[in-house]
C-alpha cells in the first residue's frame, strides 16, 4: 500500500520579545496538527527578515518589543512582503491602541493576552489563538498597508484631525444646531455598517468619505472586545469628517454621527430613535455584539430608509439583517469577494436578500452617498423646519 500523503500543516512564524511567551505560543501552536512553528523571533527586526526568508504562511506578532516594535514590522510586512499577521497583544488601552493601528494596516486578526500573561492564563485563549490563526493561514493578503502606513507612522495630530484634513477643510463648519433638526418622530436615512476579520483596516478605506454633513445615521458594528471600542472610535475619528462616537444608552440617533457599537453589548434602536444597549443577553448566534440585531432594528425604525453595508468577515452574522433591510424596503450592499479579507459575511448575506449590489470597498462609500441623497431629497421637510 502507498504511503498517504500528510495533510498540509500550515507554517507558522512566532514574534515576541519574550522567551517565555515564544515557548508558550509553540507550545500551543504545535499542538495543533494543522500547524508548524517554522521560525521565532525576537523584535521587529527579526520579524522582517525572517518573514522574507521563511515565507511563513501567518504570524503572530507581538506590539511591544525593542529596536523595531510590533507595529513597524507590521507596516513593512504588508507594504513589501505581505504575509498573514495575527496580532497577540495586552489588552490595556495602549495594548488597544497600536493593535488597532495595525489591523488598519492590514493585520488579519488579533488575540488579547490575559493580563498577566502567565501559561496558565494563556492557555485560556488557546482555541480562539488556534482558531484565528488557522484561518488567518488561509487568507490570500494584499498589499493593504502602503497608504495608511505613511498615514499612521507619520501623522501629527493636527495633520490627522478632521478640521484639518483635506477632505473637512472645504466642508461647512459643524452646526450643532443642525443635528438637533431631526426629531425623535422624523425619520430620516440610518446606515448600518457591519464587520468582522479585517473590518479595521476596510473601515479605514471606506470611513473618509463621510463628511460632518452628512444627512444620515451611519452604525457600525464591528465584532470587537469591550476593552477596544473607545479607543476605535478615537482612533476613526481621525480619519473621517463626521463626527464619531462610541453610541451610548438612550441617547438620540442622529444624522451626521458614525456610532460605534460598544463591544461587549448588542446595539438597537428603539421605536422612538435612542440607542439601547443590552450586556445581558450574551452571544446571540455566537456573536457579540451582533450584527443581526443593529440591522433588524434599523429596517424596523427607519424601513425604506435603512441601508444595510455588509463588509468582510468569517461566519454570517449580518445575513438575517440584511434580509430584514431589503424586506422593508431598504438598500442592502455586500463587499465583493475580491476585496473582501475573508468572504463569509457578504457571501451568506448575498444568499440570504438576494443582494443587488455587490461591491467593491472602493465603490461602497458612492453608493451609500447615492442612497442617501436621493431619500433626503425626496423626503418631505419637517413642519416647522426651514
């Protein structure tokens, strides 16, 4: 009898500065017959050279190391040697802050390290590590990083805000006045932006197109940690003219906001337009927050008027709410597969609402833009508005 073939074991790249989280995370991996630890390395520096030479199929990167941290190495990586990067990281609000910087940058995933960091509490990531990065392995990565990478690396912050970037310097000054003008009984377009593996660094190419005028509600639910969400939204703001919030309870929805879901919670939107949290319910289909749940409230409230984004991201949340949008009379767009980082969610929503458009990220923001335009105008102007 012939020999079998051995199935194919995807080759893994480990980066940390520690020689104890470098043996724990081969530990870990090798356990899986899936995966093969091919290489380690100990900063940055390491890292590129080693993802040159190896051709690993994923590697996991650490953020704080010396002489090259985390971050840079991610940044050259995708701009020159593209290669599946999962992040393992602190979950403190600097650990927050550059693994959102590099997911933007085009990191596929991430896993937080418990707090101490120690094997034991490592092993208690062990299947979401081994998880992500077996899927990670089998991503085709693109060269995603060249343009934010100058952005992020170099940036001030008064280059990077809203007020003076390009795109808001030519834009009408913030009118407080103005958001007020939507009443709780007035509807007026809700967009609900839905993300999953590698909604970072798509959100990132899609958010500058919103301006502070603009005449909708824009929801984005990305599944995230609680520990997360804030600093997204700070860091988001800086790379979009509408204002950005993390969406908090009760509060009124209004046009020209981009609310981010708190992770950790499900976001809907009431009958009389506020924002509900729920931290109660847990996973609803394995997710949270849930996608499903946003957008379903949001064709209920605002009905035609909804518009449902399905971007990039493994399993289906978002198929349900996409059906409910387009049942309601609503727009429902799904990223394509050849820009998308993994094609599960746009997929199963495309089956689940028959989806008419189906996009690239480029494309997105003009159609959600030509949505909205042509549902304000053919809206009729509130009594006692002028």
């Amino acid at each position: 009898m012939p020999p079998t073939t051995p199935n194919k074991k995807y080759r893994v790249l480990i980066v940390d500065d520690s020689a104890f989280m470098r043996k724990v995370l081969e530990t870990i991996i090798s356990s899986d017959e899936a995966l093969q630890v091919v290489g380690q390395a100990k900063d940055g520096r390491e890292a590129v050279t080693l993802a040159e030479s190896l051709k690993p199929d994923v590697i996991t990167m650490d953020i704080n190391m010396p002489h090259v941290d985390g971050l840079q190495a991610t940044a050259q990586i995708m701009t020159t040697n593209p290669r599946p990067i999962v992040i393992v990281s602190s979950e403190s609000r600097d650990g927050a802050d550059s693994t959102l910087k590099a997911l933007e940058l085009g990191a596929i995933d991430f896993v937080p390290k418990p707090s101490s960091g120690v094997d034991l509490d490592m092993q208690s990531v062990r299947e979401d590590l081994l998880r992500k990065v077996r899927m990670s392995a089998k991503v085709r990565v693109v060269r995603t990083a060249s343009r934010l990478a100058s952005t992020l690396q170099s940036a001030t912050p008064a280059q990077s805000s809203p007020a003076s970037s390009p795109k808001s310097s030519s834009a009408i000054p913030a009118k407080p006045a103005s958001v007020a003008l939507a009443s709780l009984d007035q509807r007026f377009p809700v967009v609900v932006l839905g993300a999953s593996t590698g909604g970072p660094a798509t959100v990132m190419r899609l958010a500058p197109g919103f301006t502070r005028e603009f005449p909708a509600a824009v929801i984005l639910v990305q599944h995230m940690p609680a520990s997360f969400t804030t600093q997204y939204a700070a860091q988001l703001a800086e790379f979009t003219g509408i204002r950005v919030k993390e969406a908090e309870a009760n509060e009124p929805v209004q046009p020209g906001t981009l609310y981010i879901c708190p992770g950790g919670q499900h976001l809907r939107i009431t009958p009389t337009g506020r924002v509900q949290l729920d931290s109660t319910s847990g996973r609803i289909n394995g997710y949270l927050p849930n996608i499903d749940v946003t957008m379903e409230s949001a064709a209920a409230y605002a009905g035609s008027m909804a518009i449902g984004v399905v971007l990039t991201g493994m399993g289906n949340d978002g198929a349900a709410g996409a059906k409910a949008i387009q049942r309601a009379g609503g727009l429902v767009i799904a990223q394509d597969e050849a820009t998308s980082v993994i094609f599960g969610m746009p997929a199963e929503a495309i089956k689940a609402a028959n989806v008419e458009q189906i996009l690239g990220i480029d494309d997105i923001y003009a159609a959600i833009e030509k949505r909205v335009i042509g549902l304000t105008k053919a809206a009729p102007t509130p009594v006692g508005v002028k």
